[in-house]
C-alpha cells in the first residue's frame, strides 16, 4: 500500500523553502517536516505560524548548547568511520570556526563539542521520521552541507537547488552539486544543437549589477539596519547561536565602519596598481580569482582555499614564455576587497601580473591561451570561446573532453603543457547544455533575494527582525508568479520517483 511521502525541507532567514513549502502542500499529498536555521526575533514566526502545517519542525540552534562538557570524541570517530565523512575538512572551511570569523576564536573543543550536539540532532531526526525527500538550496554553512550529505548517505532523495552557473536565467535541481548528477557515459560525438545561447557574459554582467546593488545601498539605509540592530540588541543570541558568538553593539558598530573603510582602502591600492590596458598578445594564461568565504571553495575546492598559493602553484608551472594573468572578482568588494599585502604578494610573483577588476572579463577570455579557475561561471564562459580550463575545484563541467580537473598539483606542469595543446570542440558548452536538457528551468534567484530583502529586512541590511503572518501573506502573494516554474520542477522529479515505488 503506498503512504504519503515524506519532505524535510530546510528552513531559514532565506524562506525560499518555506514559500516552496507553502505552494507545494495545495498540490502534494505529503507529510512536511521543517528543520530551521534562524535567529531570535524571526524564529517567533515559525513557532506560531500556520501558513504551512508542518508534522514536526527542529529549531536547529536549540539544539546546540555553550556547554563545558568535554566533546564525545568516541562518538565522532564513529561517525567518521560509519559515513567515511570528514569532519575537519567541514570544520576548517566554516567561515564562523577559523580564519574568517572577525568576533570570535573557536577553539578545538568548541567545535567538536558543536559537531557532536549537530550530528546527533540529525541522525535522531532523520532516524524518527525516515524522510523521502530533503529539499533545501545547495549549501553555504558546515551543518547545512553536513545533513545534506548525511541524507545522501542514508538513500534520502535529496533536491538540492542550484543556480546552473553561466547559463543565462536557468535554474537546477540536483543531489550532487559536483556533478548536477550528470551521467559519465552520456557525451556523445554525434551532436546537433539547436539551443541559443548567449554568446555575452549576461551571468557576469548580473554578478556586477547585484555586486553593485548591495556595495551600495544606501546611507539611509544602512543607518536604518544599524539602528534597528543596536536598538534591538538581545545579548541571548551571542549565547545561544555560534554565529552570533563574541559579538557586542560595541563590536559590531566597530566592524562595520572598519569594513568601509577598508573597502576604500583596499579598492584605492588596487587601482592603482593593477593593470587597467594588459597587452592581449602576448601569450598568457588566465586565472580569474573565485570570491572567499563562499561554497565554490570551501565545499567544492577544500584543500585549494588559499589562492595566493593556488596563483603560485600556477606560476611555477607554466611554460617560461607565458604570463599569468590573474584578475579580482569584481564581488570581492563586498567583503572589503583583499588587504593591500595581499595584493603584494600576488605582485610580487614575477610572471604574475594582476589586472584591474574592472577590466573587460570576456576580452581576457577571449585572448587567453588557457583559462585556470578554482570552480565558476568562467570555465562555462572560456568554452564559448573555445578555450582549454584548468579546475582546481569539483564542478559538473569537468565531464567534457576540454576541462582538466587538478588531482594532484605535481602534475599541474604536464597538465597544463597538455591543456593549451588541446583543441577545443567550439560545440562544447552546447553539449554541455544539452547534458542538462530539460533538467533546467527558469527561475530567478536574483530577483527572488531583492524581494526578499525588501520584505524582511530592515534597510535592506538587517535580518534579525520579528515577521508577521500578514508580511509573510503579502511575499507569499506577491512572489506566486516567480514560483510557478520552482513548484512544477520539484513536483515533476517527486512524482516521477513515487510513481516507481
């Protein structure tokens, strides 16, 4: 007899799933669980709401205690051994535990002792309820990545949503954001596209808009966001969220006028002496920076997230006629760009030479002999233009013949000496499109964060604010239009899995 799915979905300040969860309970017959990553003042909503009935929800931070416990250390090294997961590579690339964490220093038995609380909560939760399916966004934070593997693990059907990088307004659902699931076997050499794809970076040229969105919002705004936080201080969240450890009003109005002035800063030494006219003749290699603090190193390139000696492993390998051509993410400015020693280092390499942000990407495409990049929109970009890639990082795009992935830097050498031999198919990032085929659908992340932030957020900037039913109502109204393809694509892969069973 069959019974009703299953869905945990997971929730938090984004609400992307719970609208989901919202539209999908009209059509889907199915049991909802909800576990939530949010802070205090929002977390009041979920507690009462009764916009989506949920069999059970975990407020995720209640579950994880400042304790003076000492970590079951026994219990981790099972854990590890049981799903062959490990755990420092999670730790040591959480932004909150280590090198980006501006409030606070966690030390080693703080995190163990977070791990422990983190992972117990998930296998009793998933062991209790035995979900079908995990819906969520392809992870930012340790534990959000954590429960998502563990559920792969546990034969849990997971719908991860992903932005397909590069191609223009498409959207993705996937288990494996390495792969996007994408059968090894299926390239094939007989291939007509009839797909039109832009040939302009339209990704690139939104990154830019949003970038500049959200570097620049307003004073009044800001002041606005920083009213609200410093009238609205609760100490408890300094206590009882990780996130929020070591902070104070003191601290945080402190940091956020470092972070401007560090921006101006930053982006004043880097004008001036980054490379605004590169000579596009001379044989180079192009390293396009990926942006730090985000998944596409922390979860996809974990032992390559110090770029600086990812620029060196790269300069010391080319051949002697060649320059390296590295340029800065134009978003890097919304984490106040690098500091200016950083930069030297960079400069500093001999066969390096760094260009100016602002600098056309796709003229540095187009003229480079090779592109090398940690994971992103440019390997997408570089096969447009029929140009050899280099990974440093996991990424589904390494399926076709013109992408080399980097298993080992002592054979960065040979690997590049073979990449800028290889002739690329001009069709490639057309099959590579064909691959998703009808997997990609559109939806706009983009536009759906700005509404976000307009509906909830205090000046656009200040997140920790209460929500009542009727602004969740009005978003829910407003967005409707915006979900239509989200809610056909999760019901199609959930229905075509049930009718299999």
């Amino acid at each position: 007899m069959n019974t009703k799915p299953k869905i945990l979905f997971w929730l938090n300040g984004f609400h992307l799933h719970f609208s989901l969860a919202y539209y999908l309970q009209s059509t889907l017959n199915a049991d909802f669980f909800g576990i939530i990553d949010i802070n205090s003042k929002p977390q009041k909503f979920f507690q009462n709401q009764t916009l989506v009935k949920f069999q059970k929800i975990w407020f995720f931070h209640d579950h994880i205690k400042k304790t003076q416990q000492k970590p079951d250390l026994e219990y981790l090294i099972n854990f590890e051994k049981k799903y062959k997961i490990d755990l420092w590579k999670y730790a040591l690339n959480e932004r909150f535990f280590y090198i980006h964490n501006r409030f606070y220093k966690f030390t080693k038995e703080e995190i163990l002792l977070i791990l422990e609380q983190e992972l117990k909560l998930f296998e009793s939760m998933l062991d209790e309820i035995k979900p079908d399916y995990f819906l969520t966004y392809e992870p930012v934070f340790h534990h959000q990545k954590l429960l998502l593997e563990l559920c792969r693990l546990k034969g849990i059907k997971v719908l991860s949503l992903m932005i397909a990088a590069g191609i223009q307004n498409k959207t993705i659902i996937v288990e494996n954001g390495a792969t996007y699931d994408i059968d090894q076997n299926h390239i094939t050499n007989n291939f007509t596209s009839t797909t039109n794809l832009e040939d302009d970076d339209v990704y690139g040229s939104i990154i830019k808009k949003i970038t500049d969105k959200k570097s620049n919002v307003s004073f009044m705004n800001k002041f606005r966001g920083l009213m609200k936080y410093l009238l609205d201080f609760n100490s408890n969240d300094a206590d009882s969220n990780f996130m929020y450890y070591g902070r104070s009003k003191f601290k945080v109005v402190k940091d956020a006028i470092f972070l401007e002035l560090k921006r101006k800063k930053n982006h004043s030494f880097l004008q001036k002496v980054s490379e605004s006219s590169p000579n596009l003749k001379n044989p180079y290699i192009y390293y396009p920076m990926a942006i730090d603090e985000e998944m596409n190193i922390l979860h996809y390139a974990p032992y390559f997230t110090n770029q600086i000696e990812v620029i060196r492993h790269i300069a010391k390998s080319m051949p002697i006629n060649y320059s390296l051509y590295v340029k800065e993410h134009i978003a890097a400015k919304l984490r106040g760009w690098h500091d200016i020693d950083y930069y030297k280092q960079i400069m500093d390499i001999p066969n390096v030479i760094l260009i100016d942000p602002q600098f056309n990407h796709n003229e540095l495409l187009k003229n480079s002999e090779l592109v090398i990049t940690i994971r992103g929109t440019s390997s997408f970009q570089a096969m447009k233009y029929a140009k050899p890639v280099i990974l440093f990082g996991e990424y589904p795009i390494e399926i076709m013949p013109s992408v080399f992935r980097v298993d080992s830097i002592n054979v960065l050498p040979e690997l590049i000496k073979k990449a800028l031999k290889h002739q690329v198919d001009p069709l490639d990032y057309r099959k590579y499109v064909e691959l998703l085929g009808d997997r990609l659908f559109e939806f706009n992340m983009f536009e759906y964060e700005e509404n976000r932030n307009e509906t909830f957020f205090v000046g656009k900037t200040f997140s920790n604010v209460s929500i009542s039913n009727q602004t969740m109502i009005n978003f829910l109204n407003k967005n409707k239009d915006l979900f239509s393809n989200l809610i056909n694509a999760h019901l199609k892969i959930i229905s075509s899995n049930e009718s299999k069973k």
